[in-house]
C-alpha cells in the first residue's frame, strides 16, 4: 500500500541531520568554494584555506533544505536503508555537484580508491592496460594507447570509440567510472569492444600488467637527422629529454622530428620545460585565463636550450593532447617549428586536483590555456601547419621500431606522417646548409 512521504518535521530531527550532513559535506565546501591562487597544474595539487563563513553560508543556502531533506528520505523510507553506506551517498553528492558543471570528461569527483590510481599515473608507473580516455561528442574514446602498455600491442589507436567492457554497455558511465572498470590487479584479464572511425567493431582480451611509460625515446634517421619521440609528460620529462638531445648531438645530428603524437599530456611545469628546450627565453608558450581575469603569457624559462636554432618538424595527431598542445602551439605560434599530422584532440583546460582529508579529490577546470597567438585550444585542438593522414591500417611508428627506418630515405615508409616529416627536414636541412646566416635563423613555414 502507498505510504506518504514524511515531512521533515516528522522525519527525524532537524538540527541533528543538518548537523551530520553538512558536517560531511564540509570538505566538499571546501574544495567547490576554493580556487588555488597562481596557475594551475595538470596533476599537482593546489591547496587553499577556506574562506570565513563559506561552509555555513553553504549550509544555510536555501536549497540546501532541498539536500537536507533527501538525506532525511533516504534514511528513513528507502527500503534498503540498512544496506546504504553514508559514505556512499556523501560522495554521490560530492559527485552530483561536480557533474552538474556540464564539463564532460573533464571535471570530476573522484574517490579515494579513484584518486590514487590518478596520483599514481602520474609517476610514469602504473598497473592496467594502458589507455588513455576522453569524451568527445557523447562518446568515450581513447585519446592514445599508452607506449609499452597491452592495448598498445593489440592495436587500439587514437580515437578507437569504447562501447563495451567486459561485455557489459558502458552507456550511462561517466569517463572516471569506465576507468575505474578497466583497471584492476596485475594478472587479471579484461575485454574490451571498441569501434574504430571507419564503423568496424572488433573485441580485445587484454591482461592487465605493471606499465613502465619510458617518457622519452630516440633514434638516428638518415641524413644525420634524429627521431624523438615524448610519450607523456611525467615527472622528469624535460630532463629526459635534454639527455636525449644531447645524445643526438653527439652522434651527428643537424635536425630533428619532435614526435607529439599519441602523447595524452601531463605536467603543465614539464610542457614548460619542454617548449623552453627549442625557444629562447621570454617567448611566450602559450596563455593562460581565468574565469575573472584576461589572458596573460606564460612564457619560456631560463633552462639554456639545447636545440634553440636547428631545424625542427614537430608530428601531431588526435591522440596529441593537453601538455602536448601547449608544446606544439607555442612552437607553431612562435614560427620555431613546423607542425605535420593531424588536428589535435582540444583539451585546453587547466585541470587541477584539489586534495580532501579522507583521500578522494575534486578535479576542476579552473582555467583555460590559449597558445601564444590566442587561439583557444579546449574543443578545437591544435591545426597542423601541413596536413597528412596517417591510414586506418598503420600504426605511429615510434623509436623502438629500431630497423624500420634505415631506409626512409629509399623508399616510402608505412607511417606516412613521419615520412612526410623526415622529407620535409632533409630538405630544409639541406637547403640552408649553403648559407651560414639562413642556417642560424629559426624554421618557418
């Protein structure tokens, strides 16, 4: 028989519940009601102190009654009361407000268990199959295949759409939730269903193991010119990288093909440290706004590039996102590079971690990054200077491929965008090679 709801008068006491929920709630007050001052870093936390009087203006909200009272239903008529972690329903909330932002894919709430598997791929080390995922009109699709990782060897690619995992729709799912389906324990299997661009559905049976993401690879090409290759930008990837270059160096080289592609980004401070190996110091990386203030350049810092003149091609796909961005714009804008590949995927916020008490965190969008000459990248990406389309069938083919391209120079290699990047820089590296003054001046279109 149908019962009435109760009021809240008759529910249970008012004041105790106000006191209880918004006492759990107050952590969440204070990560929504708090922007850390200076800029944002992708995956490092940024604390802030709470303002005077925010929680109990939060709690004395007048919809607040609204959450109160659905707090006091739900103890009191759910018919599987008993079985209902507080817990549970706090960070429902916590992730109900978050969601409600209507920054898809971006923005989230994540739990305790959720937010270390974030700080802990952050380190270049992690346990799981090795994708990256985004949203992209409606639907979940992988941003890059991770370089060592399972999905990397089964042939999943940038822009793969996920339909299912285990077998099981993931309609309804937000991105953090899927990801938190596909991780698992070292040894354990997981299937995946995913379409790929072209509409062919196929399955893979993936075990997910311990992935060591080597940040940074090369490899000599002919004609004295090197292929590097940054597969994200964790901790310590400028350093990486200046060790790289300097390598190239020492074993001849004149030109290099910056390979950005499948690179799902990372640390802002590291897209910094990047950028500043190819520009001189003061040239603005890209620009950086608030919701309460116009943009301002982030430029260059004093790291004494390594590879400040010499000509430069920088290779860019859908799957180049977040820091990648930053790196590719600013060296288009800045006329120091070319870029050659494809549009890239459009993350252009800065996303910032704030850490809670018991764990869990709140990623927000706190800013948006422009590149250097203004162009908003959050949607739109990042166009290359020269388009070329990698075939459905082709994989990006990357340093450890150690022989396929002794011969780049002979004849046509598979992966058609670094073959069009090799041919590109051999010319130019040949082509100023006669002029000691044009050699000195930096690559434009």
């Amino acid at each position: 028989m149908f019962q009435p709801f109760l009021s809240r008068e008759e529910a249970s006491p008012r004041s105790t519940t106000r006191s209880r929920l918004s006492s759990r709630l107050l952590n969440v007050v204070v990560i929504l009601a708090v922007f850390g001052a200076g800029i944002g870093i992708d995956r490092t936390v940024l604390r802030g102190s709470l303002p005077a009087g925010a929680a109990d203006t939060f709690t004395e909200h007048e919809d607040f009654d609204v959450l109160e009272s659905t707090w006091d239903l739900i103890q009191n008529e759910w018919v599987l009361a008993d079985e209902t972690e507080d817990e549970d329903l706090i960070y429902g909330a916590a992730a109900g407000m978050v969601e409600a932002l209507g920054d898809e894919g971006h923005s989230a709430f994540l739990s305790p268990e959720q937010a270390e598997q974030f700080n802990e791929s952050s380190l270049g080390e992690f346990t799981g199959v090795g994708i990256e995922i985004g949203e992209r009109d409606g639907n979940v699709v992988v941003i890059a295949p991770i370089d060592n990782s399972p999905a990397l060897e089964a042939g999943i690619k940038s822009g793969d759409i996920l339909i299912e995992v285990n077998g099981e729709s993931i309609d309804g799912l937000e991105v953090f939730e899927i990801g938190q389906e596909v991780r698992g324990e070292e040894g354990t299997g997981v299937q995946l269903t995913l379409r790929r661009p072209d509409d062919e559905v196929y399955t893979v049976d993936l075990i997910r193991r311990r992935i060591v993401v080597i940040s940074v690879s090369w490899r000599m090409l002919p004609d004295d010119l090197a292929h590097v290759r940054i597969a994200r930008f964790d901790v310590g990837v400028t350093r990486e990288l200046q060790t790289a270059l300097e390598a190239a160096r020492e074993a001849g080289a004149v030109g290099i093909v910056l390979d950005l592609r499948d690179n799902p980004g990372g640390l802002v401070s590291e897209a910094i440290g990047v950028a500043s190996q190819f520009m001189e110091e003061g040239n603005t990386i890209f620009q950086y706004q608030t919701a309460d203030q116009d943009p301002y350049p982030v430029k260059t810092i004093g790291y004494d590039g390594l590879w400040l003149e010499d000509p430069l091609v920088v290779l860019v796909n859908e799957g180049s996102a977040s820091a990648a961005e930053i790196v590719s714009g600013s060296l288009r804008d800045n006329d120091r590079a070319t870029l050659l590949g494809e549009t890239t995927f459009g993350t252009g916020t800065v996303l910032t971690p704030f850490e809670q008490p018991d764990g869990s965190i709140v990623l927000l969008g706190t800013a948006l990054w422009l590149t250097a000459d203004g162009d908003q990248i959050w949607r739109e990406g990042v166009e290359p200077d020269i388009a070329v389309e990698l075939p459905a069938d082709v994989s990006v083919s990357r340093p450890s491929d150690e022989t396929e391209t002794a011969n780049i120079n002979e004849e046509p290699h598979p992966d058609a965008q670094l073959q069009a990047a090799f041919d590109l820089l051999s010319e130019r590296v040949a082509g100023p090679a006669a002029s000691p003054e044009a050699e000195a001046s930096p690559v434009s279109d």
